[in-house]
C-alpha cells in the first residue's frame, strides 16, 4: 500500500505554473455552483474543504481532484442544459481527469507544456469569438431590446446608487465596445507581443461584468486567460503570488456565503449580485493585477504535428455553436444574451440565412402555448412557442418533478387543446436525445426580446 501511494506521489508531480492553474479552477469550480448554497448546501460543503485545502497548501494536486469528480458528477446529469461558463467546467474537469489517469499509468509524456498553451489559446480566442459572432444579429443592434441594455442598467444603476436608464447612444456604444472585446480583441491572444494587452483587456471587461450576474463566468475566464499567459515550464511561484492566490480564494468563499449574511440584514435580493460580485472582485482584481505585473508573455515556437489537435479542437467547438443555424438547438452554445433568433421565418443573424442553411426542421415545428401556469415552473411561456420535442422533454422533465397539476392550453398543429394537468397528457412522451437539442422559447412578435 506504501508502495502504491509512492508510486502516485512519484506519478503525479506538477511544475508550480500547473499548481496555479489547479488552484484558479478550484475557485472557479465553487463560484460555479454559487447558488447552490441553499439547494445543496453538502456538495457546497465539499467544494468549500477542497478550496480551504487549496489554501492550506496550494502545490497539492488533490482538491483539484476532487473538484473535477464533484463537477462531472452534478452537471454531466444536465448538460447541454447548463450555462456555456458550466459547460467549460464540466469539459476541463472531464479532460483533466483523464490527463491524470493518463499521466498516473503511462509512461509517455502526457503534457507537452507547448501544445498545452495553444490548446488554451484556441480554446479561448474560438469561445470569445463566437459569443460576438451569434450577436451580429437586427435585434442584437436595436437599441429598444438589445441585451446591453439589462445588464447595463443593472451594474450602472448599483454603481452609481441610483436608477440608470440606458440611453440609444449609450446602448449603440455598448453593442460595438462587447463586439470588439469579443470578437477581435481575442485574437490579440495568439502573439506574444500582444497577449499582455490582450488578456488584461478581456480581464478588465470580465471585471466590468463581475458586478452583474457574471462572476461566475469571470472565475472561469480568469481560469482560462491565465492558461492563455502562463508560463507552464517555469519552476517556481513567489511567496507572493501564494498569497494572493489565497487571498483570491478567501473572497470567492465570502462571495458565495454572503447572501446568508445579506438576507439577515434586510438587503434586497435584486442587489445580491452586485454585493457578491464586489467581493469576488477584490481578489479577482489584487491576483490578477499583482501577477501580470510581475510575469511576461512567454513565446512558445509553433510545431506542425500541433495543427491537427488544435484544428479539431477549433471545428468542434465550432460545430457546437454553429448547430442553431442547421436547426440542431440554439441554446446554451454560446448564444447567450445575444438577441438571436434562427427559426427560417424570422432569421435575424446579419451573416447567415436560416433559410438557407436548416438542415433539421425541429424549430419550425412547434406548439404555441395560450396559457400555461405553476408556481413551480420559473419561466413564463404563457404566449410563446416551442419547438415540439423541447416541449416534450420539458412536460417530461415536469411530471417527474413536480407533483401539482400544470393546467396548459395550447395550440397545436392548427388544432386547440386544454388540459388540467399537462404532465398526463401525451406530450410528456419524450425520446432521450431531445433533451440534446436544447431550444429557446420562440417569440411570437418582432423584435426579439433579450433572453439567455
């Protein structure tokens, strides 16, 4: 038994820089599942220990594991329905364990320090892109509906104390800053004369939308920006830099546990974002701030047997994102918050004609959905379409958890139907793979309204 731990101990040695990483992704891991405070208050538990245990010793390899297992295990069940910041937690986490089981039984090199950096930065750029792209869209560009406008009036109107309505002006020059942030600055990433200023950039943006409902996401961008920079054959780490990864690690926890605190002191639940948004903040800003300060860009020369890793990498995310537009879901696939619609008869994207490029007809056929009501259903439909198999596989997912009746009137097919309980109707018959095709709500009236 001696024996065996040795040989893992042996197996399982990192450089510092990878330490590092391990320890943003931990943090990451826990502002991921922020809201679960309430709802699973044990897994919260554990993700605590695995961030304190970080703390307590930061070169350890083994609450990253543990963060890796708890992330497959809570969100493997529910993805591709799970926000895109989740889906690149649950997709590390997967690979990181294999890494480890490749690295503990093989005797190959497993982590080419080079290739590793590049897989960051396609990642990246690819992800950063493509959330800019899907907004190149009419509604995205109007100024009544755009999603600017929310999230905007939101961190403005805490900021400054007051209600903040965003005006024409003030929304168009919001639109054009998140395109360029998302679509070009990114780039700035794949040169080493460049990619201080790049990343700092996109740093600075995610700070910016820590103080809405993003944080979440910063924790993970942070993550894979310091993958994009870090230099991953360095041998050591400051003093310092362990004490702001500590310290960035102690503000993610006073975050995630601040609503307990804030509801007790009569603090409006609208505000809670902001508050624990400013707290992640501090440390976000000190660790970031404190290491790009003290390290440069490091230049890693570019092999011809990387280009078909990094080019299968760049088409799969590529075909994850693009499926809306041959009709395969167009939800959680970086569309969010991007005013998009790609059914064929109200295709909006400035770039791409759905009607010319929908291989799939799912969206197009649809149940319109008159009046449909239950305290437990957070999402109004009432007045929207959906696409028939996400109706199934939402009357499905309802009957097997909620108890109450769902009393629904809809349309269907030109044809009228009412219901007392919708969970005993036949369109909870549902096949295993439309859970899959994820879909949003298809507004019935233009312009497009803003929905994640």
């Amino acid at each position: 038994m001696i024996e065996l731990l040795n040989r893992i101990e042996n197996r399982l040695k990192f450089r510092p820089s990878y330490y590092l990483l391990f320890a943003i992704l931990n943090g990451a891991v826990l502002m991921n599942f922020h809201n679960y405070l309430f709802k699973h208050s044990i897994g919260i538990v554990f993700l605590f220990c695995f961030v304190i245990y970080t703390i307590y010793k930061p070169k350890n390899w083994i609450s990253v594991i543990g963060s890796c297992l708890f992330s497959v295990y809570y969100l493997l069940d529910f993805f591709p329905r799970i926000g895109n910041h989740s889906s690149i937690i649950l997709f590390t986490s997967l690979t990181i364990l294999l890494l480890f089981i490749f690295k503990l039984f093989s005797k190959k090199e497993v982590l080419n320090s080079k290739l590793l950096s590049y897989f960051f930065r396609i990642f990246t750029v690819t992800v950063y892109f493509y959330t800019g792209f899907h907004k190149l869209n009419t509604d995205y560009f109007n100024t009544c509906v755009s999603c600017v406008n929310e999230i905007n009036e939101y961190t403005l109107s805490n900021i400054f104390g007051f209600p903040i309505k965003i005006e024409d002006s003030l929304s168009r020059f919001f639109q054009i800053i998140a395109l360029i942030v998302e679509c070009i600055v990114p780039f700035g990433i794949m040169h080493y004369k460049t990619r201080s200023y790049s990343v700092l950039l996109l740093l600075l943006f995610h700070s910016y939308l820590s103080l809405s409902v993003f944080a979440d996401f910063s924790a993970v961008g942070l993550f894979l920006l310091l993958g994009c920079f870090i230099d991953f054959e360095e041998n050591s780490f400051s003093k310092k830099t362990i004490f702001y990864i500590r310290l960035y690690l102690i503000m993610i926890m006073i975050s995630v546990i601040s609503p307990i605190f804030l509801s007790r002191i009569s603090v409006q639940t609208s505000v809670f974002p902001f508050i624990k948004g400013f707290i992640f903040l501090v440390g976000y800003l000190s660790f970031f701030i404190y290491f790009f300060r003290n390290h440069d860009a490091k230049r890693y020369s570019f092999r011809r047997s990387y280009f078909m890793p990094l080019f299968i990498l760049c088409i799969s995310i590529s075909f994850w994102t693009l499926k809306g537009y041959i009709g395969l879901g167009n939800a959680g696939n970086l569309t969010m918050f991007s005013n998009l619609v790609t059914e064929k008869s109200m295709n909006n994207h400035l770039l791409i004609d759905t009607k010319k490029t929908k291989l799939f007809n799912f969206e197009e056929d649809n149940v319109y959905i008159i009046k449909m009501d239950n305290p437990n259903i957070k999402e109004n439909y009432t007045g929207y379409k959906l696409p028939i198999v996400e109706f199934r596989f939402l009357v499905n997912y309802w009957s097997k958890n909620f108890d109450k009746p769902i009393p629904c009137i809809l349309v269907y097919k030109n044809k009228k139907y009412t219901f007392k309980d919708i969970k005993t109707s036949e369109f909870k018959n549902s096949k295993w793979w439309y859970k899959y095709l994820n879909f949003r709500k298809i507004q019935t009236t233009s312009p497009n309204e803003c929905r994640w």
